[in-house]
C-alpha cells in the first residue's frame, strides 16, 4: 500500500476526496436531534470506532491519532493521502466522467491499448461530455 505517485518523485498525488456526507435535510422535523447525531458520528473517536466495526478510513485526520490507526503500517499511505485530496469537480457531468475515466483506466490495465491512447479517447469523451454545457452558456453569455 502507497499513496498516489506524483510528479515529483516522494510527494505524493493529488487524489479526489470520496465518500460519504451526513447531512440535516432542510426539512427534517428532527433538525436539533439530525444535528446531534451529525455531530456525534463526526467526532474523532466515533470515526475510529467505525473503522475497527467496518474498516472504512475516518474522514478527519483528528482520529488518525488514534494509536489504533498510527501504528497500522498499511494504513499510513491512505492518511498521507488524506492529506493531499481535492473536492471533486462541481458540475454534473462529473460522475459520467468518472466513469469514463475508470473504463479507460481499465482498457490500459488489461493491455488493450496504450496510455497515449486512452489519454485521447478519454479526452474525446468528457470534450463530448461537456460540449452542451458550453452550448448552454454560450447561450446565456449572448443574452
């Protein structure tokens, strides 16, 4: 286990933050009670707990302290990573993309076809992803 190799040799990648959110929904009758519940499974040792029960990696670097997750070797390059994410894009196209960013991924993996090839391919298709997203504010810009 290691964190995403970067440009830079020993720095690590950029990756994109995944996951799961609790939320309040807007209209909740329980909003007060939501809010608690957020704010108890948000904290530190709450997260730890829920990885020893189900293995899925806390969110807040707070609980990596926990010496449960310090002293676990193949976990580290998943907290180094932790500490080198970005949100995903805000459009709506993003999980489309995504998608197609696996499927040509995958097509290199399995020896299919070269990276060169993959990288046009799969520029092609989020430019025809996103070619109405332009057209529409192309259109909005003239107004």
């Amino acid at each position: 286990t290691a964190p995403m190799p970067g440009p830079k040799a020993g720095v690590p990648g950029v990756s994109l933050a995944g996951g799961a959110s609790l939320v309040v929904f807007r209209k909740s009758t329980q909003k007060e009670a939501a809010w608690q519940l957020v704010e108890f499974l948000s904290r530190p040792e709450q997260q730890v707990r829920f990885y020893e029960l189900t293995g899925d990696l806390p969110a807040r670097t707070e609980a990596w302290r926990s010496p449960r997750l310090a002293n676990d070797t193949l976990s580290q390059a998943f907290y180094t990573q932790l500490l080198h994410v970005l949100p995903t894009p805000k459009v709506p196209e993003w999980e489309l993309i995504a998608q197609r960013v696996i499927d040509h991924a995958e097509t290199v993996v399995r020896g299919n076809t070269s990276i060169e090839d993959a990288l046009q391919a799969l520029d092609n298709d989020v430019d025809n992803i996103l070619e109405k997203r332009r057209w529409l504010q192309s259109r909005v810009a003239k107004q």
